[in-house]
C-alpha cells in the first residue's frame, strides 16, 4: 500500500521593512495596506514593518516609502553600551538565514554580468557607547563568511547591500531591495534650491484624495515634483482623466518644472503670482502645495501676508467641498488665516524636511 504523501506549507517570507520619512509612516502604512495588501505589523520613527503573500516587483512602485528591505533580525532593546556590539556580532552571524534572503533578494535584483558586487552599510542616530566605526566593525564580523568568495566590494550602486541601521533603542538588519531611485525617483533632471523630496509629495498626494476626473492645482510648484506624483495617482485610477495644473511666480521654477514634467503630460505649467491666479472660481477639486518656508524668504514678515494673499485664492478657486493638502513650517500662521473662510482641519502630521520640524495639514472647503 503506497504511503500518503504529507503536505507541505511553503516556509513563511520573512518579514519587510520600510524606511520612511519621519513623520509620515502613517501615510506610507496605508499606502503598503491599500496597494500590496500588505499586512503592517508595527510602524516607529523612521520605519514601517510588514509582511506580504509574495515578493514582487511592485514593492518597488511604492512612493511613500525611501526603501525597502528584507528583514534579517531587528531589536528595541540596545543597551547603549559596549555590550550592544557583541549582541550586533551575534545576531548578524546566528539569527538571519542568509541564503534563503538572498535567493529572495535575487529575485527582484537578478545578477548583471560580470563579478557581483556588495556592500555593507552601518547608519546610526542618537547617543550610544560606541562609535559607528565600532558597530560597523562587528557588523562586519558577524558577516564573515557569508559573503560568497569572488564577489567584489562595491561603494557605488552595489547589486546586494546589506544595512545596519542604529536609531536610539532599535536596531533593524536587512538585505535592500530598492535601490537609490525609489527615493530620489529618474524624472528629477533638473533642481532648485530646497526642493521638496518625492516621497513628501507622494505623501501629500495621497492624502488629497485624487479621484477621476478631478482638477488638481499647485499654485507655487517649485520643480514640480507635486505635480509629478499627483499625476502618477491619476495615471493608476480608471475613469476619466485628471487635470493637472501648476505655476510659479519665478521664471526658472516654471522652467525646471517644465523639464521635470515632459514625460508625465499634461500638466498645465505657467509662470503666475499665486495671489492673483488666472483661474476661474470654484473651478478646482484639490490643492496640494508647499508654500515657502521661513527660511526660504527673505524675512520672517514676509510669510503672513503670503499665506493670507494665497489663502484667499485658494478659497476662491477651491469648489465647495473640495481639500487642501499645505506643507508648512508656521502652522499657526496658517491656521490663523484659514479660521475666516470656516476650513475645517482634517488632519495633521508633524514632518520633519530639510532639517526643520513642519505641518503636513489636510484641509476640507464648506459645502
């Protein structure tokens, strides 16, 4: 009698982890939900851990996320002492079943010609009692070996990076699956100074809300990078299409924006002052903008009049019912000329950009 032949459940994937811009793991768990189905398991600063049914390429079509990793071993206890290092040595060795990452990593990373090359990465926050030096040294060590013989050492665009990242209590291991793209993305050909990051704006688009057929206007523009990813949401939704409209009170804005954006069209550019746009009233869905910064102007006095100027046109040409999605540093400031035309705020995420603590804020216009 022939024997019955036992059932066997594939090995589970090991676990993902994103790291995100501080301040919106929020934004980038929903979007890991929403888009991959993904199961999140804990967010922290800096981080969203999940798992999913199966490696694919669309973790990498993320927007939110700055990259993403296969995780080898993580842990929210360090010591801040030189005992740490000897935990990092041995965890790195014992824990991670190396060959099974890297079959999953070369999954969506398949081999270029030629020797493979690799590096190992060892990033740390915060106070410890140890130098990054010292934690990469016994990251090191506990690699020893792994790294198959003949693959070649790489500081540039290395095929396989393994990263140790140190942010006060927490350490997190894992294999990178994205590479430097997901975060700086390839439609950026041109730069103005304090440009916002791509995943920011992928962020603020996803808040706005996007839906078909709607018109979506950022009236100070900058690079376009909004603009970019607003319409990268619209490029993803079935129905009629969405109307993207932007402008810049300075000439060379609109000029790099005008670069960055030739491959998403159309996207409505033109050279304007966003106090006096030249657009019908209650003729737009959403506004999604990044108004200047303290710091960016040439005075501090200059930034009340700003916003208030814009918030009249926003107000003007925003339909009733429509949402607002502000980056700012002076949310006061912002809320303060918001009271008077009766916007509710929706909701507020403190981000940190360019080195400075901001408000991402979404805002809903009365009926």
């Amino acid at each position: 009698m022939a024997r019955r032949r036992e059932r066997t459940e594939a090995p589970e994937l090991p676990a993902l982890y994103a790291m995100v811009h501080t301040g919106l793991e929020p934004v980038a768990a929903d979007e890991i939900s929403r888009e991959l189905g993904g199961e999140v398991k804990k967010t922290t600063r800096g981080f969203v851990v999940f798992r999913v049914n199966e490696i694919t390429p669309d973790l990498l079509k993320l927007r939110t996320t700055e990259d993403i990793f296969l995780m080898a071993w993580g842990s929210d206890s360090l010591a801040f002492e030189a005992d740490d290092l000897d935990t990092i040595r041995k965890w790195t060795a014992k824990k991670p079943d190396w060959p099974a990452l890297f079959k999953l990593h070369h999954l969506l990373r398949p081999k270029t010609k030629g020797r493979p090359t690799f590096n190992i990465i060892c990033q740390m926050q915060g106070e410890h009692g140890y130098r990054r030096s010292d934690a990469r040294e016994a990251f090191r060590a506990g690699l020893e070996g792994i790294i198959p013989r003949g693959w070649q050492f790489s500081n540039e665009n290395a095929w396989l990076e393994i990263w140790l990242t140190l942010h006060g209590r927490t350490a997190v291991c894992g294999v990178r699956l994205s590479d430097r793209t997901m975060r700086h993305r390839t439609y950026k050909y041109e730069h103005i100074p304090a440009s916002l990051r791509p995943t920011a704006a992928a962020a603020m688009a996803r808040l706005a809300g996007i839906g078909p057929g709607m018109t979506v206007l950022d009236s100070m523009c900058g690079a376009g990078t909004i603009l970019i990813e607003a319409s990268e949401i619209g490029r993803r939704r079935r129905g009629d299409p969405i109307r993207i409209i932007g402008g810049d009170i300075d000439a060379n804005a609109v000029f790099v924006a005008e670069q960055n954006t030739q491959r998403f069209g159309p996207i409505d550019l033109a050279r304007w002052d966003a106090a006096d746009l030249p657009l019908p009233s209650e003729s737009v869905d959403r506004i999604i903008c990044n108004p200047p910064f303290g710091k960016q102007l040439s005075s501090p006095d200059e930034i009340g009049p700003l916003y208030e100027a814009a918030a009249w046109e926003w107000n003007r040409v925003l339909k009733p019912g429509g949402r607002a999605v502000l980056l700012v540093m002076e949310q006061d400031l912002l809320a303060d000329v918001l009271r008077p035309l009766r916007w509710k705020s929706a909701r507020q995420l403190r981000v940190r950009v360019l080195g400075q603590w901001t408000t991402l804020s979404v805002w809903h216009k009365p009926d």
